[in-house]
C-alpha cells in the first residue's frame, strides 16, 4: 500500500489518558495489550508496548495520538506570528456574534493563541473573485521579515483574506518568510475556503501545534529507530520514519511527514479510530445505524452513524473553530478516571477533572479521590481480581478505606453504597446528555439505533444509557476497551481537498467548470500521495457544500445529478422546511481520496459443535452487585466461555482482558458469530 514493507507487523497504538492500547495481527490472531499511559511523554509507553510485543523487527506503526488534544486544553503549544491582511488583525479575536452561554454576561472569554504584540499586517488585497489588487510591496515584505525575526516566534501562521481565491500574495509572503527556518503554516495550503475567522483560527492551531507535533513524532522515529532490525538496506531511521502513520480526526491515517506538517488534522486522532471501529464492528453483525459510546480513562466520545463514519466541515476543538474534516464526534469530560466530588451546596458533581493516568483512581494504589472506576468497584460491577485478565488486582479494601475517610472530610451522611450509586447516576446524566445532543438534537431518534459501548468503561454504563433514551439493541465488540486501536488499524489512508467557488446555481450546475475543478484538487491529490511515495489504486468521493442564497450556513451533498433536488430533500429533513423556489448557491467543492489499506482478515467465529453449543457456560465466580436500588447475587462470566448463539439472562457481569460489562436483570444476550456481544431488553 506505501513505502511500509509488506512483510512489517502491523501495530496500531492508540494513547489515551489512563491506558495505551495495542492492536495487531499475526498468524491470523488479532492480539491486544494495553498499558499504562506515560502523559510526560506518550512515546515511553509505545516503545514498552513495542518491547513488550517483542516488536524487534521490522515494524509498520499505525498512531492515534492525543498530543495535540492535550496541548491544546492545556495551553501548552508554540509561540505563534500571526500574519494577516492589515486591518484584519484583530479577526481572530473579534471572532464570531455567537455567546458561549446566552444569559451568563460574565462569561470568562477564551484568549486567543496569538497575543496582539504577535500579529502582523501586511497591506496586500485579492478581490472575491482573484484579482490582485495590490500585491505586498518589497520594503514591506523586507520590514516584515525584521518584524518578525525580532519577535522570536516559534511557528509562523500565514493567513490572506481572499487567499482561497487567488494564493499568489500569500505565496510571496512564505518565500520572504521562509529564509527564518520556522515552521510555516499557511492557508491556501491547509484551508482553501472562505470565512476568515474559522481559515485563521484552524491555520492557528495548526502552527501553535506544529513545534510540539514535530518534536514528539522525531521523537517516536527515534524509539521506534532502537527497536527496529539493523538489517535494512535503508538508513534505519529514514525507514523508521516512513514505517510509522497518524491517524486524522477525518477517519483515515496519513504520513507522519504529513502528520507534523499539519497536526491540526490529528486533534481528534484517537476518538476517531473509535469511531471507525465501532462502525466496522456493527456492520460485521448487520447494523448500519449506531450510536458510538466511547467511555475510556478521562472523556467519553459519542457520535451517530448511519452507513459508515462519515466527517464534517466545521468542528470546535478546546473552544477553537477548526474547519479541517473531522469525523463528527461530541466528547463530554467523563470517565472512568472522572473526580467526584460536592459543590458548595452539598450537590454531588462527577468530571470534568480526571485522575488520569498519575494518580489514577484510588484502587489503582495511588490515588487519594473516589473517581467512577472506584463507585463501580465498591457497587460489585468490577471484580478486583478480574481486571486486564487478572494481571493487575484492583484494591478494595483502599478503595473503601480512604472513600470512607474523604467522605467523612467532606460531612457527608451518605453511605459508601448511596455514594457510590450516586457517582453512577450523575456520570450516566452526563453521557446521556452527550448522547441527546448526536440524536434528538439533531432530528433524529435513538430508538431506531443500536448503541455500541466500548473503551474501557463502555460496557459498565451502556445498558442503564440504553434504558434511559429507549434504545433496543446494545453492541459490545470484541476487545471493547482497545477498538480504537482496531479501528486505527483498519482504516485506510484518507486526505481531503476543498476549495470555496461561491457559484450561483441557476435550473443545473455548470458542468465544464465543475469539472475542471476537481480535475485540480484530483491532480493536487495525485501529486502529494506520489510525493509521500504511496502506492495503490485511489478512491474519489466528491461533494458539494450548498446552501440557499443568504444563508449562514452549509450543506454537504454527494455530487452527481440532481444535487439541489437532494439538497431540499436534505433541507426539509434537518430542518423540518425547504424553499424549493429559492435560489441555491454552490459553496465549497470537496474531494475526499482514499486508498484502501490491507485490513486484517476478520472471519466469523468457528461455530461449535451441538454438544457443546447445548451446555450453557458457567459462572467463574457469584459476587454481590448493586443494580440500581436492588443488591442481588450476580454471576460473572468469562466472555472467552460465552459460546456463539447461546442466549443467557442478566443479571450478569461479564469480564475480559480489556473491559467489563454490566448487565441488568431483564435483559436477554449472546455472543454472535461476529463474536459480538449483543445485549437487549427481554420482549
């Protein structure tokens, strides 16, 4: 498929807050591991992974990353120039009308990631149609090279007007640049659309992510270089580098050269092998409709699809608009690792703040505050000696211990159990919130979905989220707590092209003109997969972003035949209205290319014979768990011992490596062929 070597172990690693999961194949068996997370420096884990695996020979690592996220929430990226058309330096600050919270007028405004001192404007112009009215003069580019030298930035981002239209002052402004060596970011390359405040603020958080990405992917190669095999004919660290892939928030991996190049693609990296995976695994039990819950260490992610994984346009990262393609994906701030704690009214409240990886919950040994894995260990939901399979015991007696202790500091009257039931009621109103907002809120309605858990804590809270919003069907894939990983490694490599055009449509589109167009964006595609040395047949998805002229708003239409006819279709549908004699305007082309990768072979599970498939498994052990307000002797299986077809009744708990599963009573379920576990409500 690339430059990656055939004969490479394929290793997907997805890092996440609390753990770092592992993915790969070999021998036909797919295989798994996690461990711990290192959030000073997530390539320690990976290379552990690596040694742990034995990966010493040549390797092909597919990546999903959270360095970008994080720095991000944390503010921990580059100093960033910010080079604009004078006038419009203040842009990214000004930003949009739209009020965070509507009635709250004390709002703490999110600052902007170029301070003022940092921002510079150049007298240029290009009109909305191309035409350069005035190109940057020469003194003005010379002062503006001195202007910035002396503000010492560690990243550039370069943004025009009207550069989507016409890029050639834009142009001139990265070659007087160039001569700094700093990274450059730069709108026409990144973002070829219009809207100025959503093209600077995502080339922003590209440069402001460029210096951290760049050093923590050298620094991968690097690990990566130690463990490789020394008898490859390409120097070992080239090769290295070229062996290792991202995963993009759009749903598809990329080069690590392009990854440093543009890490604002990468914000959303892992959340989106999760949702690749979910949607992969559905399909293999025959469902198109899901909705994805993603429960892991620090955030839940959920996200609705309807016949495959599917990005949007214009995404919100940290409070930052970033218009890159991004799988359309809604996280909330609760997890396994999710703080409870008391407001000052005495209210109970769960997240957003997380123990992570260091401390972690108070069971994992260091931790010193209840978090939603210590309520569901002291609820009987996890079973301490059945956590990753047995290879890390979970501690109760500190988790009973020093929760008593905390909640006697707190002047709480509540019992460990009403505590602890408490942490789980409030965490699952988070996530059903969260939920609300992918379906309802957008017209559609859960009830005609199945929701597929995973991550780590998934299957602790699925069915109760399951109940909550009418849900029939509930799908736990196999290895739940490391589908992102799976999802990473099964996707295939993606790159995205747009450009704004602003065509009126009159009775049909202009074909010839259309045409060319993508003709452009499909030779831009061609050359940067040539250039990255990919090699494989390439896949073209074209869309079109309309709208109803004076519109604020766009949407996104497969290209074909018929399009304004689909768009009021699509119209009338989310929005409940059309105008069907309103004129349509054609916004922005889009070109997505995909190369299909070598997805690992995934057959159903060999059906056992009838003697066997007659004997119901057995329990490894009873324990008393607290559903709700009723405490009952609950039996915990193996998910390896579940046979396929076999139909048993909750209340059950069912363990595996790399997650745990709760299931109420009422509730029938199966393992499927697809060795899926499929949980629903009895009738």
């Amino acid at each position: 498929m690339a430059t990656a070597s055939h004969s490479a172990l394929r290793i997907a690693i997805d890092t996440g807050g609390t753990f770092t999961d592992c993915v790969w194949m070999e021998g036909g068996v797919l295989h798994t591991l996690k461990v711990f997370s290192t959030p000073d420096d997530p390539s320690r884990a990976i290379s552990k992974a690596l040694r742990t695996i034995g990966a010493g020979t040549s390797v092909t690592l597919l990546h999903g990353t959270t360095v970008g996220t994080n720095a991000l929430l944390q503010r921990t990226g580059a100093r960033v120039a910010l080079v604009t058309t004078a006038g419009f330096e203040d842009v990214i600050e000004i930003g949009r009308q739209a009020r965070p919270r509507l009635y709250d007028f004390f709002f703490d405004r999110i600052e902007p990631l170029v301070t003022r001192e940092l921002r510079f404007g150049v007298r240029e112009r290009v009109d909305s149609a191309g035409k350069i009215l005035e190109p940057p003069a020469a003194d003005e580019l010379a002062h503006l090279r001195e202007a910035v030298r002396a503000a010492k930035p560690d990243a550039i981002a370069i943004v025009l007007l009207f550069s989507f239209a016409n890029p050639a002052n834009e142009a001139a402004i990265v070659s007087a640049l160039a001569e700094l060596g700093k990274p450059l970011s730069v709108s026409h390359r990144i973002l070829p659309e219009f809207r100025e405040y959503e093209r600077t603020s995502t080339v922003v958080v590209n440069a402001y992510l460029q210096p951290l990405m760049q050093g923590y992917l050298e620094k991968l190669a690097q690990r990566v270089n130690e463990l490789s095999s020394h008898s490859s004919s390409v120097p070992t660290s080239k090769q290295s580098a070229r062996n290792i892939f991202v995963m993009q928030s759009s749903g598809g991996i990329t080069a690590l050269a392009s990854a440093a190049r543009e890490p604002v693609r990468t914000v959303l990296s892992g959340p989106a092998g999760g949702l690749v995976g979910a949607a992969a695994m559905a399909g293999r039990s025959g469902f198109e409709r899901i909705l994805s819950f993603d429960m892991g260490g620090t955030s839940t992610d959920v996200a609705l699809v309807e016949g495959g994984a599917r990005p949007g346009g214009q995404s919100e990262v940290a409070g930052f608009p970033v218009g890159v393609p991004m799988l359309d994906i809604h996280t909330v701030g609760a997890g396994g690792g999710s703080l409870a704690r008391f407001d000052a009214g005495g209210a109970l409240l769960v997240g957003p703040e997380s123990a992570g990886a260091d401390p972690g919950p108070i069971c994992y040994g260091r931790g010193t505050q209840p978090t939603v894995t210590d309520a569901n260990l002291l609820l009987g939901r996890l079973r301490p000696n059945r956590f990753l399979g047995g290879e890390f015991t979970l501690d109760l007696e500190r988790a009973r211990r020093i929760t008593t202790d905390w909640l006697r500091d707190q002047h709480s009257k509540l019992t460990l159990e009403q505590f602890a039931a408490g942490v789980v009621r409030v965490v699952n109103a988070n996530m059903e919130r969260a939920l609300r907002v992918v379906s309802i809120e957008r017209g559609h309605d859960p009830r005609e979905f199945a929701l597929v858990a995973f991550g780590g804590a998934g299957g602790l809270h699925a069915c109760e989220l399951a109940d909550a919003l009418g849900i029939p069907t509930v799908i736990i894939p196999a290895r739940p707590g490391t589908l992102s990983a799976f999802g990473i490694l099964v996707s295939d490599v993606v790159k995205d092209y747009s450009r704004t055009v602003l065509w009126r449509l009159a009775k049909q589109l202009p074909q010839r003109a259309l045409q060319s167009e993508f003709r452009k964006l499909a030779q831009a595609a061609q050359k940067e997969f040539r250039d990255e040395r990919w090699r494989g047949a390439l896949h073209h998805e074209r869309s079109l972003d309309l709208r109803y002229r004076g519109q604020g708003y766009e949407l996104n239409i497969p290209a074909g035949s018929d399009v304004s006819e689909r768009f009021h279709a699509e119209h009338q549908r989310r929005y409940g209205y059309h105008h069907a004699g309103r004129e349509v305007e054609l916004v922005t082309l889009r070109l997505r290319v995909r190369m299909k990768a070598p997805h690992p072979p995934l057959k159903p599970a060999a059906r056992k014979d009838a003697r066997r498939l007659s004997q119901a498994a057995s329990a490894v052990e009873r324990g008393t768990v607290v559903f709700q307000s009723r405490t009952l002797i609950t039996p915990v299986y193996e998910r390896s011992e579940l046979r396929s077809g076999q139909i048993l009744k909750g209340p059950a708990v069912i363990a595996e490596y790399s997650a745990t599963t709760v299931i109420p009573p009422g509730k029938k379920f199966w393992v499927d062929r697809m060795e899926n576990l499929l949980i629903e409500t009895e009738g």
